[in-house]
C-alpha cells in the first residue's frame, strides 16, 4: 500500500492505524504485511464501508482532520467501493538492516552473484544488473527517467528493474532518484577486486554480455576479461 510522506511519521509512530481506499476490488487482505517507507504494516481487517459511516474519529486514525478532509482527497478517485483498512505497525522493513550490512563472506557474495544471473537469466531485454548497477554508483540521485533514457531503457521497465535490485539491498531510494546501498557498494567493490569485468549496459550489449557467475566470485574467482 501506498502513502503519502505526510502520514509516514504517525504510521510510524502507530497514531494512524487506519486507511480508506477505493478499489474495483481488494488490494489488501487481512494478515498481510505490506512495506512502506515508515516500516512494515500488518493489516487486520478489510471492509467494505458506507461513505455516511466513516466517523472524524476513524478519519483522525487515517491521519485527516475529519471526515470532510478524508473524503476531499479520496474523492478525487471516485471509481469502486469504498474499503476501510485496519492495521498496526509491525516493525522495520527487514531490507534496511540488510542493505546496510556490507560485511560480505565469500558465501554471502556468491549467493548475491547468483541471484544477479538468475534475474539476467529472466530478462527479455538480456543482462542488465551490472550496468544498473554501475548507473546507479555513478549518478547518484539522477531521476530514473534520466538513467532510464541513458541505458535506451523504458522508465517504468528500468524502474522495476531497480525494485529487484532493492529487494536485495543493494539499492536505495533517495527523494529524487537513488543511490548504492553500503550492501551494493561492498558487492560492487568486491566483484572489481577479484577481477570480474563489470561492463555497462549499453543497449546493444545487452543480449551478449557473459553472465556474473561465469566469473565466480572469491575465494577461487575466474576473470574472464581484463
């Protein structure tokens, strides 16, 4: 679920524990936990409500003055059936801790490289983790359309490349664009100290660059180009 920035700090202080969404259909369900910039939420309930039945105390716990206030933001979006969300904080997001431990064993590194070619492997437009990689280290806080067109790559495609790249804690957001993660800097520094060539991911390249594991990672690594 999606937030506001203005409603991070009570999500995350537990004063807002309630949200209302219209939707055609359920886009939450009960005992799913959903990140969110402010940590992660445990939702409780979901229900169908009447707009006459939403009360300035629910709306306070969604993080509006009242009820008027509630209904002039949600109102823009009138399509579907309106939902009332119940939930609680439940914690951090676990990918904070990890992307910020750049503390690497041999096995950690092997394990991130052969997730790096298993997400290569899947990719219809070829091998684009380094290069995504390598543009991110690079510019840091360069909007995604800007890295996007750069690489010949679609926003939204290159942004979804960069959510799997986060997922590993190897990326992070930053209010406008992002940055390597200590996780991704370590991997980074890493894979160029064992010598592995890290190529970019220029368009036409894309297709026929070797893969990360080709070229394993310390203790025994293979280079396979200077």
């Amino acid at each position: 679920m999606l937030f506001k920035q203005a409603f991070w700090p009570g999500l995350r202080d537990g004063t807002i524990t309630l949200t209302f969404r219209r939707w055609r259909r359920p886009q939450a369900r009960p005992g799913g936990r959903y990140r969110t910039p402010a940590g992660v939420l445990e939702v409780e309930s979901v229900d169908v409500v009447a707009p006459d039945r939403v009360t300035d105390d629910e709306a306070r716990r969604a993080g509006y003055a009242d009820a008027a206030a509630l209904f002039a933001d949600i109102d823009r979006w009138p399509e579907g059936e309106l939902y009332r969300i119940a939930f609680h904080h439940a914690g951090e997001d676990p990918r904070i801790a990890l992307r910020e431990d750049g503390d690497l064993s041999d096995a950690d590194l092997a394990a991130i490289v052969a997730r790096l070619d298993r997400l290569d492997d899947r990719s219809p437009h070829g091998a684009w983790t380094s290069g995504v990689l390598d543009a991110i280290a690079e510019q840091p806080g360069v909007r995604a359309g800007d890295l996007a067109a750069a690489a010949g790559r679609e926003r939204l495609a290159f942004k979804a490349d960069v959510r799997k790249l986060k997922e590993l804690g190897l990326t992070e957001s930053l209010p406008i664009g992002y940055r390597l993660s200590p996780r991704g800097e370590a991997v980074r520094r890493r894979l160029r100290g064992a010598g592995v060539r890290w190529a970019k991911a220029a368009p036409e390249e894309a297709r026929t660059r070797p893969r990360l594991s080709g070229r394993t990672p310390p203790p025994t690594p293979r280079p396979t180009g200077a």
